[in-house]
C-alpha cells in the first residue's frame, strides 16, 4: 500500500492516488473468500466449500473485489492521509478506480483538509470585565429558590390553575383525524410554563381532576409541519391529577434541614458569599469569551463550509440530548415550538461560526508559542477528570484518548496566554449602566 501522488487541486481540497500493491490485495482477496465462501455451491462441491479457485474460474476473479476493497480501503486511505501528511475535516470525496486487476489497484480520493490560516495582533486586546455587587434581592431570590426545591408536590381537589403540575392524556385531531405526534398518555405539564401551542395550557385551567373535555387551538402560521400549519385542532383531554407545590416555613428549622448552618442568618450569609463568588467566577468567563470572539475576528484564512457544518452538528446533538434529558425527544420538541431541520440549524449557525474559528485561533496560537504539554500535565488532567466524574483514574483514561486531553490542555493554555496579555478593565456594573443612559440621552 503507498501513497502515489498528492496534488493541491483547490483551497483546502487535495486529491490522492493511491495503490494497493499485489501482495497486500491478494491478501484481502483471501480475506474476502473466506467471509463469503459459503454462499457459494459449485457442482461436485458441499455448500461453502468450493476452492477459491475454482470461484474465480467460475465467476470471474473479480467476484471478491468488491469486498477486498472494503478490507483494504480503511487501513490505505488513513496510511495515505499520514503519508501526505494531511490533516483531514471530512470523510473522503470523489471515489475513482483506475487500473483494477490481480496483481493490484489504483484508485483516487478528494479529501478537504484543515485550513491554513492567518491569525491577527493577539496580543493586548482590550477587554472590560464587570463586576456587580450581590443585593439583597438576589440573596432572598436564592433562598426562595431553596424553598421551592424543597416543596413537596401536594395532590389537590380544586380546579387547575396555573402554576400547578397536571397528568394528562390527550390526542389531537384535525379535520376529525388524528395526526402523527399528537397523542400522549400520563404526560405531567406544569401549567404557565407554554411548552406547548398557544392556547393550550389556559384551556386546562380551571378544570377538575377526572373530567374529560376539548379544547380548540390554532397552530402558529409558522409551525414546523406544513401538514399542521395554520390549521385549527381538537385536543381531546382526560385530567389525571392535579398537584401544587407545598413550600416549608422560611425558619431556621429550615435552614437546618437544607444545610451545615443552624440559623437562617448564617444561611442568608453564606448565599450572599456563593453569590459573590458565582458572579467573580462569570465575570472572567464573560472575560474569556470577550478574547474568544475577538480572536474569531482575527481569523483569516477560506475555511471550510464543512467544518461550520459539523460544529452545528455537535451543538443540535448537544441540544437533542438536553432535551432527552428533561423527558422530551428533539422530534417531539421541534413538533410543539413550530421548528423545523432548518430553522433549528441557523439557530446554531452563527455560535457554530464563532466556535470554528475561536478553535483555529487558538490552535494558531499554540503554534506560534511554541506551547507544548507534558505527560504530568496530561496525567494531571486525567486526575481531575477521574475525581469529577467519581471514577477511577484508569476508567478515564480509557475513556479520552490522551492526545485528545492534550490538545484541550494546549487550548487552555493559549487562552491563558493571550488573557494574560489582555488589556483589563474592571468595570463596576452599574456604572455602566449610567453611562448607557447617559449615551441614549445624548
């Protein structure tokens, strides 16, 4: 197997010849026999044991060529990419056989490679980061945060009102038949929160446990099937129970039950340091992501569309298992918010963009530093990890390739580097709050 030629056909795009000398294609012709030989009954010879030979005389010797190629392709096109020394954004494009035959194939691929880019001044970019002080309002939002999580859900025999956590069964019909994704059984929906089409959740309110009933809505002009768009609907519903949320007494009773501190002052106390640290720790993340979108801008360079493709790809998987998560599918979720394929897409696109060439930058940054990593500082890593996640070191390790940690930690310190050549500036928040109003007065 080697690789023949590498020819720069466009930007980004390469395309390769390759050859897979006799020795290694009659191994993967044998390969191939061995795999399909019992489909083959040659008179004189039992099912599946006909020589191979005898196969090829029968059929031709390309009979096994297709396989082959399938045992062969894997391993020569990655050999290839290597030997060209290519680093590769896409599955490869553009299959085409030339010489075919027994004593070896040639064939060639188009492959789109990673972009070379140019990266702007980096260093010493302007970057405010605002700090805001923790009030009394957000300490006591934090508490009544605690206490609704602490409620209990309480059964009720009074009509359904917003706010509250029904179980319902419900199947919707247009024109008098039901359409595809409309139906559900036991499905819990908390009133107010407008999962679901306009009009929907206020017609359950004021209904009691056990009764059946209608309601009529109308799906948005803009809604994701075409089949349902526009269309007015009938819900048949059947209310199961109806719950409300039970909250504890605002003591130190409850402060006790909810954390170390035996009084609700030093619980109030310890919030507002959380609190602080929280907002400390947001402030130099929204630092980050400042220097993070600059560098995007500082990108330069024709990438790729594939790549932007992909990173919205990863960020609508991301979103689909968020989803899953909260007990909805991505189908069912697209269905109810009037979304389509498309729509969903754009919505990433623009993060997708941002995220590519943030990548890039970064990897351009490293480069340029020469910044390197040490096996500690992976094994470092690969510590942290094990201890978040509750495992043992070597169940990460076998987890995260090390190389894949590496880079991270590459990432990480170019990011640390050009932060720390920033230009920042603290920035009380509501001063500049009032310097906005005083810019829109102007």
């Amino acid at each position: 197997m080697s690789l023949k030629s590498s020819k720069k056909i466009e930007t980004n795009l390469y395309e390769l010849t390759i050859t897979v000398e006799k020795e290694a294609w009659q191994k993967a012709i044998e390969k191939a026999y061995q795999k399909n030989k019992k489909q083959f009954q040659l008179p004189g010879f039992r099912k599946g044991k006909a020589p191979k030979a005898m196969i090829i005389k029968t059929y031709g010797e390309e009979v096994f060529y297709n396989d082959a190629f399938d045992i062969v392709y894997p391993e020569t096109v990655e050999a290839a990419i290597n030997e060209a020394g290519l680093e590769i954004v896409d599955s490869p494009t553009d299959l085409d056989f030339g010489e075919v035959g027994s004593d070896g194939i040639e064939f060639t691929l188009k492959v789109t490679v990673k972009p070379e880019i140019k990266l702007g001044e980096y260093k010493g970019l302007k970057v405010e980061k605002m700090v805001t002080d923790v009030t009394a309002a957000e300490v006591n939002e934090s508490i009544n945060q605690m206490l609704e999580r602490s409620a209990r859900l309480v059964e009720v025999d009074r009509k359904a009102k917003k706010g509250d956590l029904v179980t319902i069964d419900f199947e919707g019909f247009t024109d008098g038949k039901a359409f595809d994704g409309g139906k559900a059984e036991e499905y819990e929906l908390e009133l107010g929160t407008g999962q679901f089409i306009p009009g929907f959740e206020d017609q359950i309110i004021g209904h009691k446990t056990g009764e059946e009933f209608d309601i009529q809505v109308k799906f948005p002009k803009e809604y994701g099937s075409e089949e349902l768009a526009d269309k007015d609907a009938t819900f048949k519903i059947k209310l199961h129970t109806i719950k409300e949320k039970e909250l504890p007494e605002l003591d130190d009773e409850f402060a006790k039950d909810v954390s170390e501190f035996d009084t609700l002052k030093e619980l109030k106390e310890d919030t507002k340091k959380n609190l602080k640290e929280q907002k400390e720790e947001r402030a130099e993340q929204e630092v980050e992501q400042s220097i993070l979108t600059q560098l995007a801008e500082l990108v330069e360079g024709e990438i790729p569309d594939v790549m932007f493709e992909r990173a919205i790809d990863d960020s609508v998987n991301e979103f689909g298992y968020q989803i899953k998560q909260s007990g909805m599918d991505l189908e069912m979720y697209m269905s109810y918010t009037g979304m389509t394929q498309e729509s969903m897409r754009e919505q990433f696109a623009d993060r997708a963009k941002i995220q590519v060439k943030c990548k890039l930058a970064l990897e351009k940054v490293v480069e340029l530093e020469k910044i390197e990593v040490t096996d500690e500082d992976v094994d470092a890593r690969f510590a942290e990890m094990a201890e978040m996640y509750g495992v043992e070191t070597d169940v990460v390790k076998n987890a995260f390739p090390a190389e894949n940690v590496a880079e991270d930690i590459k990432a990480k310190k170019a990011l640390e580097l050009v932060k720390n050549a920033a230009k920042i500036e603290t920035v009380k928040a509501d001063e500049k709050s009032a310097e906005k109003k005083e810019a829109e007065k102007d």
